[in-house]
C-alpha cells in the first residue's frame, strides 16, 4: 500500500487520533519485544512511619526504552494490560521483588523491609493467580508477610467471591494487601469489610490539596477514620512538603510515601537511603535521650 493510497484512506480520520493509533501500535510491537530483551527495571520508594525511619518500599517498573529512553509506566502499564503483556511483565516485577526480599533477610540492617508490588487487574483475575505468587516466594524463598500487594478498588469488584477466596488464600500464608488509590475507584463499604485487607492507601489526589481544598481535607480525614474503625492500617503516598505530613499526621496517619521523603530510586540509592535513616533517627533519639 503506497504511502498516499494511506493517507486517503484515513483522510476523514482525525489525523492526531491516527497518529496515536499508529504511535500506540509501534509501542505494542516495542513491548512485546521488551519483556522479550528484558529491558525493565525496578524504582524503589521509601515508605516511611514517623519516628521510625523507612519500613518499606514501593516498587514501580520502568522501561527503558532503547531509543525513547525511561518510559512512564502511565503510558505502558494500560497497554500492556490491553495486549495481555501484563502477564509476564507482572511475573518478573514479582519475582524481582521478592528475590530482592530474600537478599534482604541475610542483612540485619535490611531485614525489617517490606516490599509493595502493584497488582493490575488481569493479573489478579487469573485463575492461577495464587498458585504464581506462591511457588514465586517459595522459588525465591523470600518471606511471605515481607510481601504486600497493592490492589486497585476496580479489580475487587469484578467477581466478589473470587477475589475473598484469593485473598484469603494468600493471608493464610502471611502475605498482605494494601487497597492503592483509595477513594478514586467504587467503595462499596460492604466489601471493605469482608475482604481480608491490611492497609488502606490515601490516593495523591486528595493529599495534593489537603491543605488548600476543604473537601480533600474532609475526604482524607474521613480514610483515616474508615482505616481505624476497620483495624486497618493507612498510608498516604504522593506527600510532597511537611505541611501535608503534619496535617495527615494531625488526623491519625503516620504512614506515608512522597517526594518529601524519596522519589522513586534505583536500588543502590533505596538501600542508601535506609542506612542513612536509620543514622539519623538514631542520632535523634540519642539526642533526645541526653536532653531527656
Ligand atoms: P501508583 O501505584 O499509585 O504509584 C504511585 C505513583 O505516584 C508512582 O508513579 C510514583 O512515582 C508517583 N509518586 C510517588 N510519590 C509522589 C509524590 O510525592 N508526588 C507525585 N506527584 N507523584 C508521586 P509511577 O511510578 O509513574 O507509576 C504510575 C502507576 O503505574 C502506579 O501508580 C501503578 O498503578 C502503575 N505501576 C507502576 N509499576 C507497576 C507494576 O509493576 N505493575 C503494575 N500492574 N502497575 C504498576
Ligand atoms: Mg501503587
Ligand atoms: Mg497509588
Ligand atoms: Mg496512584
């Protein structure tokens, strides 16, 4: 088909909209090949608690992309999801994460962390997903209750019954869950209850505003209050300045992720980071202690 023959048969096309159809099936193509050549990496952020330094991290893939360089994962994650790429991608984030847990626990400065690893909704759907992260730990041997899983509300309402089951399957073995974005998805209250969850996590929306917008501040308020009526945890995560984290503290949440603590980092500066936090909070509580 020659070039012109192409540009007439799409002329009543919106011609961005064809330039994103045809950008979006090249990124398709650059995909698959990727998780083919492996060209993913794991971004590590701290997740912190007041007083106590870093007790985790968060991980996030990254593409590197070799001639686009760093892809975001807002522009492939949904792809990969559409083309069922998610799949494997989602087996090597996991099996990353959890071999990285292992090393871990031979380290008695690192041995405490937990790792967070988003969950996408074809993944948890699969009929075998239990089985996966299972024999994944047992491959890896890493410890089932260091692991957490991020879940998103949408993919909790899609079959009820099922996702109990999982769930309850995998708790029984020690992992946890996090509910991630919490309050932008349905919240239908009834399942909060049933689902055997163990942390609520405050999506960045409402904490961008918090201090600015009365209703993010109420809706806030009101996630950390459902968090501890339902013997929940809670975290906040997009906390980018202190005056945020002295607000959500000022309301009863002492768990947080953000710039202000870390933006997402490569390994070797993640394990940096906890070493050096555990220094100056054991700096300051000695301080305080003396001045005590
Ligand atoms: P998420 O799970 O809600 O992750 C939080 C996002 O907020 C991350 O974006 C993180 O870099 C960003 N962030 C963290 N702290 C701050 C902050 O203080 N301010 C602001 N403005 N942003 C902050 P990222 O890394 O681009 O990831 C985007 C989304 O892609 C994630 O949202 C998650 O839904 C998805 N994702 C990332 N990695 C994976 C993965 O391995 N598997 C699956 N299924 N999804 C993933
Ligand atoms: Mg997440
Ligand atoms: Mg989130
Ligand atoms: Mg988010």
């Amino acid at each position: 088909r020659s070039k012109s023959a192409g540009r007439n048969e799409f002329r009543f096309f919106d011609p961005a909209m064809q330039v994103a159809a045809v950008e979006r099936v090249a990124l398709a193509t650059d995909l698959r090949k990727a998780i083919e050549e492996k060209q993913f990496l794991l971004h590590y952020q701290a997740q912190v608690i007041s007083g106590n330094g870093v007790i985790g991290a968060e991980v996030l893939v990254r593409w590197m992309h070799p001639q686009r360089g760093l892809v975001s994962p807002a522009e492939f994650i949904p792809l990969a999801e559409e083309t069922g790429l998610i799949l494997p991608l989602g087996d090597w984030v996991l099996e990353t994460a959890c071999a990285q847990l292992a090393v871990w626990a031979l380290r008695p400065e690192m041995e405490h962390l937990t790792i967070a690893v988003n969950v996408s909704a074809r993944q948890f759907g699969k009929l075998d997903f239990v089985e996966r992260v299972l024999s994944v730990l047992k491959r890896t041997g890493a410890n089932a209750a260091r692991l957490k899983l991020e879940l998103t509300e949408s993919l909790l309402v899609d079959n009820v019954q099922e996702t109990i089951e999982k769930m309850f399957a995998l708790k029984a073995k020690g992992v946890g869950f996090s509910l991630d974005d919490f309050g932008t998805g349905y919240s239908s209250l009834s399942y909060l209850k049933k689902l055997p969850l163990d942390q609520l996590k405050i999506d960045q929306s409402f904490v961008r505003d918090v201090l600015l917008d009365p209703n993010d501040a109420a809706i806030a308020r009101t996630i950390v209050a459902l968090a501890q009526s339902l013997g929940l945890g809670v975290i906040a995560e997009g906390v980018e300045t202190e005056m945020q984290r002295d607000f959500l503290a000022g309301v009863g949440c002492h768990c947080y992720q953000g710039y202000l603590f870390s933006r997402p980092v490569v390994l070797e500066a993640f394990e940096e980071l906890v070493l050096k936090r555990e220094m100056i909070e054991g700096l300051s509580h000695k301080v305080n202690a003396e001045t005590a």
